[in-house]
C-alpha cells in the first residue's frame, strides 16, 4: 500500500475494471471519485488489488477478498477489528499503525485503504540490508502494543482455532492435496510423517497454545507485511488477526530471520535440482553456518525484544519457549511455500528441517541463542 513501491516489487496486470464495477462502485459511494483505468496498478499476492490515484486526486488501494465467500467473509471481519482496535487504542499506544481505512463493502467483499506515500515493506528493508536496530525496536513496539490491547474483550475478534500449523496431514494427506502437490512438496510431507519426534514436537506447540492467555495477534505475521516511512512502521494484512497465543507473532519476526540466515547458506548446484554426490554439505554443516549466521542478526532480535517490553508486555519463560518453537513451524511452511512447483528439496531446505526440528523439539534451550533472553 505505497504510493512509490519500490522497484523490485512484483507487479501484475490488474483486473480489468470493466469486470469488477463494484470497485467504482465503491469509490464513488465513499466520495473518492473513480480509479483510470490506463494508471491503475496492481501488486502479485492472493487478493485482487487496485491502486492508482482517483479523479478526485485520492490515493487508493482497493483489495477484493478472495477465495471461498465465507472465508473471505471472515477475513474481511478481522481487517475491520483491526480498525476497531486502532479506534479504541488509548493514546500511549502511538507505536501501532495500519493505513487509513477508507471504507468497504461487505456485500463486494471489498476495503479501500490510502496508500502510504514514500514507503518500503520490511522484507524490502531487509533484502537491501537497510533493517536497522531502531526498525526492530519499533516493529517490537507495535507488535507488543497490539498485543497488550484490549483486556475487557470489548472487540469481538476471531477466536476459531488457527489453521496452522496443521496436524491432519501429519497423519496423511487428503486426496486432493496429495494429488496436486509437486514432488516437493510432497517430499516434505513424508519427511514430516515419518519422523515421529518431530510430528510429535508440532502436535505438543498445539498442545502447549491452548495454555496461553489469548490476546489480539496478527497471525499471519512476516516482515512483508510490515510499510516503513520516515519515522513510523505500519502493520498490513490483518485478515489473519484473532485472539489467539502471543508467541505466535514473536515467534513469526523470530522465524523470519532465520528464514533469511538459512537462506544466505550456499549450496551446490541451487536452483538445478541436481545434488552431486560428494558435494553437498552435511546438515551439521549447514546447520552450523546458519548458526553463524544468526549471529549476525541477533541484535534485531534483541531490539525487538526490546521495543515489546517498552509496550507494557513482558515475555514469560512459557511465552519465549513457545516462541522458539513457532519459529520453527515458521521454517517449515517457508520450506513448504518454496517447494510448490519443485521437484526436489535443496540442501539449504533440508538444512531449515533440520534447524527446524531443534526448535521444535527443544525450544527452552534455544531461547539465549535466538535472543528471546539474555
């Protein structure tokens, strides 16, 4: 939701107007004006999204829900709780933001938002290596602000149970899931059934969850989903939002950079699909290197940290410890997502299981070494 996107942003051809007339529809019901059709954008991801300027000279970005209507439907909820969370906040809880909500339509499963003007997403900040202290401070910030809000459960947020990570397909697959997925993919599932320990590990996280004190989360937390400006970070695409364990979120942000340290790990032949024999480092290896690594980005964990506890909201022993664990699962379904369409796993993908498997398996001892404590 940014007025000057950065130029390695995906772009895709939007919709064409003409076929969803409920957008204009919208627009012109919220006094905006209307969207041209020849300067209209649209940016990759799961929603059909519209932004331009209007002829009213607004800034816009319009998103329709996708999917099944009654998901979608539910979805739209929680970005509207969101906003309802943002409206109550007391004025101490200045380190949380969204993009100003401009209206929607629950009919047309559509929300208009101003875009953000001059703003980059936190995994752009990252992959540029711009991701300071002061950006992880504040991330923290809002992250542990939005946490802390709403004790008397005034909102009325999702409580359904969240869908990941998943325990059905530990088991088995469903048919239709088994017969579309990639080799891959499918590789991964198996590694995840046959290993005891570790299906064991993911089934006892979703255990160890319903003892947390639920709070407002995010729930589908990445550091894409975050806009930076000059001086104020904005949280995007809260359709996941619930009442719902904290450790979720801290254990996203923890998960995300891992994600980044592994991925910075060489491997032969990457993107080849082929994995001479001889020439491949050994999972202890990798796991090694990424230890190494994480060295190097720890201190974004910490400032993270830091800016929670500046909200008002410490982290228990239990919290930190569920954390370390999610940042596990946040390994595997990164791995998950990157082996759609594949036909192998990498080294650097079974090296993440391998990571993995240690936070799930003993997420108490890791929490000094990923910096949830000192």
């Amino acid at each position: 939701m940014t007025a000057e996107p950065a130029a390695d942003r995906h772009r895709a051809r939007p919709v064409d107007l003409a076929e969803a007339p409920e957008v204009q529809r919208l627009l012109d019901g919220l006094g905006l004006g209307r969207l041209l059709p020849d300067r209209v954008v649209s940016y990759n991801g799961r929603n059909d999204n519209w932004s331009g300027t209007t002829t009213h000279g607004v800034d816009v970005f319009v998103k329709r829900l996708g999917g099944p209507a009654a998901d979608a439907a539910r979805r739209l909820r929680n970005l509207l709780a969101f906003e309802e969370l943002l409206a109550t906040a007391p004025r101490t809880a200045g380190g949380l933001r969204g993009p100003r909500c401009l209206g929607w339509s629950e009919a047309d499963l559509l929300v208009a938002f101003a875009l953000v003007p001059s703003a980059v997403s936190g995994a752009e900040r990252a992959d540029a290596g711009d991701f300071t202290d002061q950006d992880a401070f504040r991330v923290g910030a809002a992250i542990g602000t939005l946490h802390g809000l709403d004790h008397a459960r005034r909102t009325a947020l999702d409580t359904s149970p969240p869908p990941l990570p998943p325990t059905a397909p530990l088991t088995a697959l469903p048919l239709e899931r088994h017969r579309t997925a990639s080799a891959a993919e499918l590789r991964l599932w198996s590694i995840l059934q046959q290993d005891e320990e570790l299906a064991a590990g993911i089934r006892a996280l979703r255990e160890r969850e319903a003892e947390a004190d639920p709070c407002p989360v995010h729930g589908d937390f990445r550091l894409d989903q975050l806009l930076f400006t000059d001086e104020v970070v904005h949280l995007l695409d809260c359709e996941e939002l619930r009442r719902a364990d904290p450790a979720r979120d801290i254990g996203a942000y923890v998960g995300e950079w891992l994600h980044r340290a592994v991925g910075k790990l060489p491997g032969p032949c990457e993107g080849t699909g082929s994995d001479p024999a001889g020439t491949a480092p050994s999972t202890r290896e990798m796991t090694g290197r990424a230890t190494r690594e994480l060295t190097r980005t720890r201190p974004l964990i910490e400032r993270f940290r830091a800016g929670y506890a500046s909200a008002g909201t410490a982290l228990a022993p239990a919290v930190r410890e569920r954390a370390a664990a999610f940042a596990g699962w946040h390994l595997i379904d990164r791995v998950l997502a990157q082996s759609v369409q594949r036909s192998t796993l990498t080294p650097v993908q079974r090296a993440a299981l391998g990571i993995a498997r240690t936070l799930l398996l003993s997420p108490a001892a890791v929490t000094t070494t990923l910096g949830l404590e000192d």
